[in-house]
C-alpha cells in the first residue's frame, strides 16, 4: 500500500510537470498562431456562432483549408475552449496541450510501476512532445486518441472484451490525424495476427470489434470519391513523379531510425523545430541503443513484440511522402522511441549501486534537459521563429482594429492565413464570413481545392495591391518590402504610417498612407478620373 501510495504521488508530481511544461505562457509562447491553428480556430468559433465552418458547411467530415483539408476531431474539440475563452491563441492551443498531458498518462497506464513512471516523465521532458504540444496540431490528439487505443489493445490480448472499445479508438484516431488513417489499420492487423490464438476463442467479440472499426471508416468512404481524402496525399507523395518508388522509401524509412536525425539535428522546417536542439536531447542516444539491446534480448515478451510492431509500422505513412524527416508525421515512431529511451535509462542507471549517486545522476540529466529546452524553446525559439507565427501580422491585426476609421489594403503574398487571422483576432461574425467570402466555394467543397484569395473584414481588405488604382484613394497600404519596394515608394509619393518587426528585430511589415490628393494633381490622367476613383 505504501509503495503504491508513493507511485500515485511521483504520477501526480510527473503530470503537474508535463502540464507546467505544456500550459506555461501557452497563449504567448509562440507568439502568436500557424496558419493551420488559424484555420482551425476559426471554423471553431464559425461552428459555434452559426452551426457551419467558414465557408458554410454544416457538419464537415474533413475541413477545407488554403488548398488542403484538415481532419475534423481537432476543430471540433476546439469549439470548447473556445467557446469558454473566446477565439483566442490559448483557446486554439489548449486542446493539444491536454493531448500531451493524456499522453503521459496513458504511457504510464501501458507500462505502470517505477519504469511507468520514468516512461512518462521522459515522455515528459522529450523535445518533440512540449514543442508540439504547445501547437494546435491535430496530430497531436491524433496520438492521445491512438495510444489510449493501443492502451486497450495491450488489455485485449489478456481480457478480450476490450477488444471493441480499442478497435472503436483506433477507429476514431484515423478521424484525427492522416498517419493514422494507415497506422490503425496496420496495428489493429498486426496485432491481431501476433495473438491470433487468443482472438480465435473470442470470435464474436473480435467480429464486433471489427464493425466497430468498419462503422467508423464510413465517412471516409463518403467522400472517398470526391478528392478530399486523398488530397493531402496525393499534395505530398512521389508517386507518379518519375521516382524509383522502392528506392525511395527504402531511403525515407531509414531516415527515421537514423541517431542524426532523432538526437543531433533539428527538424529542417523551421516552423517544425527549435534552434540547435533534435526531436530528443543529445544525450539520451546513449539508453537509446540501451534500450535497444533490453528490449532485443526480450523480444518473446508479449509487450516487446508490440513495441516492435509499432516501431515498424510507424514510419510508413511519413515515408511515403516526398520529405527527408518529417517530425510532425512520426509521432507514434517518436513515443516507441520515448520508451525505448526509458528502458535505456533504467539500464544503465540500475548498474549504479550507489543509491545517491544514482539519483544525482537522474536529478541532473534532468535538469540540464530542462534547462536546455528552456533555453531553446522560451528564449532562441520564441524571437528567433516568430515570424512562423506570422508575430507582425497579428500586431497589425492590432492597429487596424485601434484605426477602424481608416482604411486599410493588406498584400497577401506571403502570408495566405492573414485574412482569417484578421477575421479570428477581430471576432468577424461568421455568418457574414460566410455569406461574404466563403459562400462561392461551398458548391465544390470536397472536389475542389480553389480557396479565397480576397477578403474584405471591417475597414480591412486583404488582396494584392493594385498600383493603378489603390494609390489614388485614401487608404493605407500594408506589406513585407518585396510587395511594397522602395522604388514604389517614391514613385506613388507614399508615406510611412507604421514598420513592424518580428522578436528578431527583422522588418516584417510596413504601412504606408496614400496621398491622393498630391498623386491626383500630378496626374496625366486628369482630375475627373481621380475624383471617381475617390
């Protein structure tokens, strides 16, 4: 009873640090949304106020975005916080932040004891699990949802009538992230097969479980036909692109096993990784191989088989597409390799007989982890990659909001989510949303992947800049120093209004007030075509 009562607490102290970690100035750090999390917030405060996403459909099974889809489970949860917050970025955040914590828990479920409890906490302090909690990711939920699956499934192959209910999970995950829509049809096979033997003598409940997953697939096959559930896919794969297929994913699946990429290099899309710091820490490749060599020379055991099984399976929905390493995709690759990591680390740390040194050795690593990410995360990250966030557009957002009697022409070229950004950040009513901007793509919402380009929210319109005319109305002109150069400047007698930079001190933006009384006099074209302009 004693020792239980001691595990319980180190559990609680473990989730209030993975909730720390996860909940700690998450509606500041990063220091504002992606333009999936914009996405996603908006549909949600749309599903709200008027029952449909922004452009109108009512009870979407995938969500059309900027030339994509985004699976739903994600949005719809969202509409929680938001509605108890408001559209804000800790409303849109929340949901994955819960999912990380979830996680934890769960790992300690699958694992229990001492090593559960060291599981979770390097599920904890791993990189990749705070860095991407503290985004509004679907896969992120994607993981909690599959791994309380996985959870069940480790509890069919001794009780059976859990079988259903991790099926039903496993189902529900492919609604929640893409990796899964393949990851929980290979598990829920693979697993089936390793224990046929005890499935044969549950035959009803293993043919219930099934149609429980079959059922769950139904909307998938709904729009099966209409482009939208391959879409992401077919934007993403080299299929039909002249490339040795085999060849190819033999060199992509291999990456994500490689130490280089899981210890020493970050991710190489920005917005997907913190400066100088690997989806885990340097030093943990060390119980990697560890753990490794635990776990080969206990590959009988019924759990190891399925750590294996999943370690496999993991990669192959990410190494299918046309990206060397692909972090955000290999999520359940990432938690294997957590616990694989934690193995290692009991290893080696039960060869250390000194009691107090050994937990001297513990307390340090894991402060210099944290230390480390802190480090990289809250300092390097935050002013180094605002601008992932799109940090000036949400600062502009501001000023036309405290200028509503201005007028106001955003260029939209490097930044496509502005106009929904404007839209979430100012609580633009859906309906109008809806009816102004997003109604004319309703009719071809699954089969075709057109979006707005134009958008006109209060005194705001977002658009590229029309030089002919723009310039002889009384208005400011908003964009980076590519859609609005120097040259410009002089020529159209522009006035800098405003310069925003990102944290990096970078000009990211600049604002410029027409003069088109001054442009109008010093018109070849005359004053009757200006004053129409007006």
């Amino acid at each position: 009873m004693v020792v239980k009562l001691k595990i319980l607490l180190l559990l609680i102290g473990v989730l209030l640090l993975a909730g720390i970690l996860r909940l700690w100035q998450l509606g500041s750090v990063p220091p504002g949304l992606n333009v999936d999390e914009v996405s996603e917030g908006y549909n949600a405060y749309s599903l709200i106020k008027t029952g449909k996403d922004r452009y109108g459909m009512a009870i979407p099974v995938i969500f059309k975005s900027f030339g994509s889809y985004q699976p739903p489970i994600y949005t719809y949860l969202t509409t929680i916080p938001v509605l108890a917050f408001g559209p804000t970025a800790f409303a849109v955040k929340i949901v994955s932040a819960l999912s990380g914590i979830a996680v934890v828990f769960f790992t300690f479920l699958i694992i229990r004891g001492r090593l559960g409890l060291l599981a979770g906490l390097v599920l904890t302090i791993s990189p990749w699990a705070i860095f991407f909690s503290r985004m509004g990711t679907e896969a992120n939920i994607g993981l909690a949802i599959f791994i309380a699956g996985f959870y069940f499934l480790l509890k069919s192959a001794k009780e059976t009538a859990y079988f259903p209910l991790a099926a039903f999970l496993l189902g529900l995950a492919t609604h929640a992230y893409y990796s899964e829509r393949i990851l929980s049809i290979l598990l829920l096979t693979g697993f089936v097969l390793i224990n046929y033997k005890i499935y044969l003598k549950s035959k009803k409940l293993l043919f219930i479980g099934l149609v429980i997953f079959g059922l769950t697939q139904l909307p998938h096959l709904a729009i099966l036909k209409s482009g939208a559930f391959t879409r992401r896919l077919d934007q993403v794969t080299y299929f039909n692109r002249g490339i040795p297929v085999v060849r190819e994913f033999v060199s992509q699946y291999s990456e994500y096993f490689s130490p280089r990429s899981l210890f020493f290099e970050p991710d190489d899309q920005v917005s997907r990784s913190m400066p100088d710091l690997s989806v885990f820490y340097r030093w943990m490749v060390v119980p990697f191989f560890f753990g490794f060599a635990y776990l080969i020379r206990n590959y009988k055991d019924g759990f190891v088989k399925s750590l294996f099984l999943l370690a496999l399976i993991a990669p192959i929905p990410a190494a299918l597409t046309t990206d060397p390493f692909y972090s955000l995709r290999v999520f359940e690759l990432l938690w294997t390799f957590s616990i694989v990591i934690s193995i290692g680390i009991w290893v080696l740390l039960s060869k250390v007989k000194q009691k107090t040194l050994r937990y001297t050795i513990f307390l340090a690593m894991l402060f210099i982890s944290l230390l480390s990410f802190y480090v990289n995360y809250f300092v390097l990250y935050k002013f180094e990659r605002s601008d992932t966030v799109r940090f000036s557009s949400t600062e502009l957002i501001k000023i036309t909001k405290e200028r509503q009697n201005e007028k106001f022409v955003v260029d939209l070229s490097r930044d496509i989510s502005i106009g929904v950004r404007t839209a979430l950040y100012r609580r633009y009513d859906p309906a109008l949303f809806q009816k102004e901007i997003g109604e004319p793509f309703l009719d071809k919402y699954y089969s075709s992947v057109d979006y707005e380009k134009e958008y006109k929210i209060d005194n705001v319109e977002v658009r590229a800049i029309n030089w002919k005319e723009d310039v002889y109305k009384d208005q400011i002109l908003v964009g980076d120093p590519l859609a609005i150069s120097q040259q410009q400047v002089d020529e159209h007698k522009l006035k800098l209004e405003f310069e925003l930079k990102d944290l990096s001190e970078e000009v990211s933006l600049r604002g410029y007030s027409t003069n088109p009384r001054q442009k109008c006099l010093s018109s070849p074209l005359g004053s009757v075509y200006c004053d129409r302009l007006q």
